[in-house]
C-alpha cells in the first residue's frame, strides 16, 4: 500500500530560484495494483518516486510505504521496497551474482536465506548462465534481469518503478513489462512512471497525470475516458496538460 | 551503529577496487617501484652523473701572463686540466660551455712573487655548472698551493718558523651517532614519502567510490538500499583508509629494501659521510610503527577529507580538479619539513601534516619527543575527527548527493 497526503518537494535553484518540482501530490496505491504515474519530463515523476523510495525528503506533507512513513520510519521503507530506474545501475566490476548477494546482505538477509532466494530468482529469470560473469560485460537484457534480481531479492511487498523501459530495445522493454505484471499477480503494491502512453495503457490500474509538480487528474482508464469524453490516452493527457499549462 | 553493515559495504568496495586498475597502480604498483627508482635509481643516476664529470678533463683558458713565464709554465702542468689558447670572447665561451673557465693573471704577476708585492688572481666559472665547478677548484688549488710555497719561501727567507702562522689546528669532531647522521641526510624523506604515498593511495578509491558512483548511476542504486547513510560512508571510508594504509605500508617495505639493496651495491661508490650514514641508515622497526602511528590519524583525516571532497563532484573527472590542487597543500608543509632548520615547537606542533613530518623525521632518527608526540597526536586525531565528520554529514545532505 502506497500513500501520500499534500506531498512536496522544493528545491533551490541558482537560476529560477525556489522550485517547486512536488505541489501537493495525494494518491493512494492499493495492493495488487499498478499506479502509472503519468508526465512528461520535468514534470515531477522521477522527484515522487525518490520521495516514496526515501532517497529524498519531501518538504512538507507526508507518505506512508507498506503503512511506514517515509521520514520516520526510512529504512523500514526502504526494507519494504524495490526500486527500479534506468538510474539505478549495476556495480560494473562486480559480477551477476555478488551484485545480487551485495544488496541480499544490506537488506540483512542471512547467507542460508540469500542462497536459497538468489537460486529461485536466478532460475525464474534464467540468470544462471551469466551469474558469474561482471556486470561490465552483460547485455543490456542482462543488465536488466540482474536490476531486477537486485529489487527481489529481499521480497518487497512494494515495487517502484521509474521510466523502467526508457532507452531499452523492444525485447529487454518487454521483459521489465511482463515482470511488472509479474509483480501485479503476486499482489504486490506497484507504482510506475512513464511517459509512453501505450505502456500506461497497457499496464495500469490506475492512472494519475502530473503536470509541473502537481496532480491534474487521476482514476481508472475508464473513468478518465468518460470524464473527458476521448478513447485515445494521448488525447487525454494533452487535453489535461494542455488546461493545466 | 552496526559493524555488520559497515563490513558488508567495506568488503564490497574493497572486492571492488581490487578490481580496479587505476587503484591498484596506485595502491600496490606505485610505493613498489617508487621506493627502489627514488633511493637506489636517484643516488646510483647522481653519482654516475657526478664520475663522468669528473673524468672530463675541462678545457680553462689562461689570460695574460706575458711577463710571468715561470707561473704559466707551472700552471700549465697542473693536473685535471686542458689549457687552450686565450680568446677575447672569454665570458661567451664560458656560458656556451666550450670552455670551463679561464683564469686571468695581472701583468708583472711573477715580478710581484719576488718583490712582495700582492697581486689579484682572478677566475672566471659558471656558477651552478659542474664541469666549470670542477675546473674553477682545480685552478684555485694550484693557486693556493703557489701561495703556500711562496708564504713558506719567505718565512724561510727571513728565518721565521711556520708555527707562526699556524699557532694552533683546528679538527672537527662528530659527536652525533651515525645512524642520527645518516637520520638527518635521508631521514626526513622517510615521512614525506609515506605521508605523500598516503594521499595518493587514498585518491582513486576516494574518488571511485564517490564521485564515481554517481558517474556511473550506481549511488542511486545504493540509496535506495536500507543501509543507512552513516554506515554506508562509514564503509567507503574504511575502504579509503585501507588503501591509503596499504600504500605507506608498501612503500616502507619496499624502502626497506631497497635500502638494503642501496648499502650493498651504490655505498662503495659514495663520498664518505654520505657511505657512512646509509651504511647505519637502517629502519628501525620500532620507528617504523612509531612513524605509522603518527601517520594513522593523517591517513584517517586524508581518507575522509577526500571521500568528502569528491562526493561534492558530479563525475570523476570534476572530482579530479578539485583534488590535484589538493596535493600542493600536503606537499608544501611535508617539504617544509625536510628544509634544514626547522625544528619542532608547541606551534608548529599544531600545524596538521607539517608537525607530523617533523615528529617522524626525529622518530626515524630514534629521537623521541613524547610532550610533541602527545600534543601532534591528539592535534592530528581532532583534524582527522572534523573531517570525519564532515563526510558523513556531507553523505546526508541530498543537494550534495543529487548535485545537478
């Protein structure tokens, strides 16, 4: 479960001074779920997701992950959470395998438990042919599966993704999909950002549309086709961002 | 605080950096082949350098001397020098180098030997220039024994004993150990070498774990991990610290070869104080964990000071510029403290780096002074404190670890 109230972020800015890249963002995210967190860039996306992650702090406002709070309680938050971007990269000079045992170990796993766990993983992602190979020298499809080793390794209850797909060949883009839902059927708590419609389409529950830090519209695909009276989400999303300009 | 943590980070990063070139060179490969190119490469290059000058002969030009054939003609004969016909352009010669350097002797110089009379002897060299060095102190000894011949001449002429220009000798006596002698000449390299070798060691791991991470998209990958910020750069500085350690300690051991190596091989060709105190300069072991000791808290305020200063850096490369400046301000102060005449004092004692060089150069000598060594530790423990904590308030601050 996901949720947050008022949230904000403000950052300082030489040039443009106080920006306010989070204004006032309140959603709610149930398990079994995907929230598509819908924007173009800037728009606030990337800024939420850290905030739900605890890699930033929000301003005001506040956000409980897998019912803990994400100021007071962040490393329970983070214990809960498996986080995904295509900023989060792998330690090159380490291989497959220590990359997922690294964080197995910081999420205080025991060495019985973490074998046991990478053994699964490793097998349903069919990681075993390069398990021992560095980071360095995968394939991007590879790298992949070795991020998305890394964020199940400790069995999160919640996941977040961030722009998963971006800068991704078709099939490597396919295989975060599927996982997503994957995660969707285990009745994990997803949360999702994207700017390419057709994925939020596809794949979400729920849909929240943020423009310059804050969120327009939000509902089911359905709900948002009849209030705006269009099928296509495209024509949606630039109507919506079009009137909140 | 949970040591479990910081060692899952620290393993982590060391299995890491093992596997990097650069900090290896910079950790193992640098301290081994330094040590043996600066102690057994410099001296056994110096004293080469020096023989072949030596075995030159140096061309010298006599001006005048007309009317003094019996000076010229002695003169002439004198040993470790070619004499070759006067020019006007003298001077011109001396600073091309074609000729080493000319000596002018006054007109009735001969004439004024025999009456009395003083005359000026003037020589013309290159200052600083070795061969010119070596044929100006071949004309002056001649010279000087002609002085002294002809001083002898006319006491004797006159019925006067030399003990009257010579009532008493004058013999110098070391009284300093010669492993104090040898400490002094080579010694005060000793710490400024490992403190040197400390810093370098520590700056790629610094910079690789910092400012590298963020490069290379992986710090985002660790922050959302449930370690805490503490730990994490508590983890990361061990790693530093450790690298920054290993390289002293590797420049030591291979020092201490090399100068075994050095006494046997280059001491035969050495001049005889330098032979004697490198034949005595040996590393004292308990010097050498005194001297790291001392070094521990630098090494500590180093490896923090550098974690802090690169995690500032959005890239390797920016982390880079604001470090190599860095190395001016620990050079100065350790090069200062091998300037001759400078000595310890309840002030210096609290300059970081500096008092630490001065306190070890006396340690390598076998001088301890504890009230300095109490007062440098303790200054060189708040220093390393500070900075300490600066890096791990630093890891906390998000426009820092987010810097765009």
């Amino acid at each position: 479960m996901i949720e947050t109230q008022d949230l904000c972020k403000n950052f300082k800015d030489k040039k443009r001074g106080l920006v306010k890249a989070v204004d006032n963002v309140s959603l709610r995210c149930q398990p079994g779920q995907i929230y598509g967190l819908l924007g173009a860039n800037g728009a606030g996306k990337t800024t939420t997701l850290r905030m739900l992650a605890t890699i930033l702090t929000p301003t005001s406002g506040s956000a409980k992950v897998a019912g803990f709070d994400v100021v007071a309680q962040p490393q329970n938050v983070r214990h809960s959470v498996g986080f995904l971007s295509t900023a989060t990269a792998l330690y090159g000079r380490l291989s497959a395998l220590e990359m997922v045992q690294y964080f197995g170990r910081l999420h205080g796993l025991d060495e019985g438990t973490l074998a046991q766990r990478i053994g699964e993983i490793f097998t349903r992602l069919e990681m075993n042919e390069f398990r021992d190979r560095r980071c360095e020298k995968l394939s991007t499809g590879m790298k992949q599966k070795v991020s998305i080793a890394r964020t199940l390794v400790h069995d999160p209850p919640v996941m977040i993704f961030d722009e998963p797909t971006m800068g991704l060949d078709v099939m490597t883009a396919r295989t975060i999909v599927a996982f997503i839902r994957e995660c969707r059927q285990r009745g994990k708590t997803v949360i999702f950002s994207s700017h390419v419609m057709s994925e939020v389409e596809k794949l979400c529950d729920h849909i929240g549309i943020i423009h310059n830090g804050k969120i327009l519209t939000e509902g089911t695909l359905d709900q948002l086709r009849q209030r705006y009276a269009m099928t296509d989400l495209e024509d949606i999303f630039v109507h919506v961002v079009g009137d909140g300009r | 605080m949970s040591m479990r943590n910081i060692g899952v980070v620290f393993r982590k990063e060391l299995v890491d950096s093992l596997r990097d070139r650069r900090t290896l060179i910079s950790m193992v490969v640098v301290p081994i082949l330094l040590m043996p190119v600066l102690t057994i490469g410099m001296s056994a290059l110096t004293i080469r350098l020096v023989n072949r000058a030596r075995q030159d002969v140096p061309k010298v030009m006599i001006l005048g001397g007309q009317d003094s054939p019996r000076t010229v003609t002695a003169l002439k004969q004198a040993p470790g020098v070619e004499f070759v016909a006067a020019a006007e352009n003298y001077k011109d010669e001396i600073i091309e180098k074609r000729v080493r350097a000319a000596v002018e002797i006054p007109p009735g110089f001969d004439a004024a030997l025999e009456s009395g009379e003083t005359k000026k002897i003037s020589i013309y060299y290159y200052e600083g220039e070795i061969r010119s060095q070596f044929a100006s102190q071949a004309l002056q000894g001649f010279f000087r024994s002609l002085r002294d011949r002809t001083v002898s001449q006319r006491m004797a002429a006159r019925n006067i004993p030399e003990t009257l220009l010579k009532p008493f000798d004058i013999t110098p006596q070391n009284v300093a150990p010669p492993e104090k002698v040898g400490g002094n000449i080579l010694g005060g390299l000793i710490p400024y070498m490992v403190i040197l070798l400390c810093l370098t060691g520590a700056m790629y791991p610094a910079m690789d774990l910092t400012a590298g991470e963020k490069e290379r998209g992986t710090m985002e990958t660790i922050l959302c991990s449930p370690i805490s910020r503490t730990h994490l750069v508590l983890g990361k500085f061990l790693m530093v610290l450790t690298a920054a350690l290993a390289t002293a300690m590797l420049s030591i051991a291979s020092m201490a070869v090399s100068f075994k190596y050095a006494k046997s091989s280059a001491g035969g060709q050495m001049a005889d104080a330098r032979r004697a105190a490198m034949a005595n300069l040996t590393l004292d072991p308990k010097g050498v964990i005194a001297v790291f000791a001392m070094v521990l808290p630098i090494a500590v305020m180093f490896a923090a000071a550098l974690l802090a200063i690169s995690l500032f850096a959005k890239s390797f490369k920016e982390a880079q510029s604001y470090i190599s400046p860095l190395m001016i301000v620990v050079i100065l102060p350790a090069v200062a403290a091998m300037l001759p005449g400078i000595e310890l004092n309840t002030r210096l004692a609290l300059i970081p780096i500096l008092n630490t060089s001065l306190v070890s150069k006396e340690i390598v000598t076998g001088t301890y002074h504890w009230n300095y060594i109490a007062i440098i530790f303790a200054s060189s423990c708040v220093y390393a404190a500070i900075a300490l904590f600066v890096a791990v308030k630093l890891f906390q601050r998000e426009d820092v670890l987010f810097r765009a």
